[in-house]
C-alpha cells in the first residue's frame, strides 16, 4: 500500500544504528488542514540520505508504505518514506491519496440528447 502526504517539516531525528547494523532515521511532518496532525515517518536503509539538506518548516510530500509486524504479543505500525520532494508539489493539501487510479476528467456535456432513451 502506497500512499502521500503533504506537510511542513516539524522535526529531525538524528539517525540510529542499530548493532546489526541496520541503520533508519525518523522525521515528523505536521499536516496544514482544518485539523492538523503531527505524522512520524521512518527512512530506512539508502533512503536516510533523501533527509539531507531537508530543515524544519520546509514543505514536503512525502510517498510512503504503511508497514505492521508483531512482536512478543504487540503490534506496532511504522510508515516507512520511500521519496520526499521538498517544495510539497500537486498533492493535495494534507491528504493522504493512493497513486492507483489516474486523475478524474469532467466528461464532455453536449445539448445533443443522441440515441439514449433518457
């Protein structure tokens, strides 16, 4: 499941490396609609360096997959970014959108009523 979101940057974690060597670095986004919300994303692995050169209050997009596992009896739930572009491009505002189905188009009207019987 893939799916965006837009926000300003809140705040930058340092990165953390872990004794396996496994290396991932968290950064929170606030959301700007009615109600905003403070989201915490992880980078993972060679997607840490998307991270730099980003600083508190730039907007971004940031695309993301919903990832969930269990442990001991607990679940827990990350939202792993696979690509942030700084400046928040055509996303909507906030909203989190799936990347599925292309962009709606009006369809054309005409006064011709045509062959259809309504």
């Amino acid at each position: 499941m893939s799916l965006e979101l837009t926000g300003k940057v809140k705040m930058l974690l340092e990165k953390q490396t872990f004794s396996s060597g496994f290396e991932k670095r968290e950064f929170v986004i606030t959301t700007q609609e009615q109600y905003p919300q403070d989201v915490k994303f992880e980078c993972i692995k060679d997607k840490i360096t998307q991270l730099d050169g980003l600083n508190t209050g730039d907007e971004v997009k940031v695309a993301f997959n919903v990832r969930g596992n269990e442990y001991q009896g607990k679940y827990y739930v990350n939202l792993q970014a696979w690509k942030i572009e700084k400046g928040g491009a055509a996303a909507p505002s906030g909203g989190a959108t799936s990347n599925n189905y292309p962009d709606f188009v009006e369809p054309e009207t005409s006064d011709d009523d045509g062959d259809l019987p309504f």
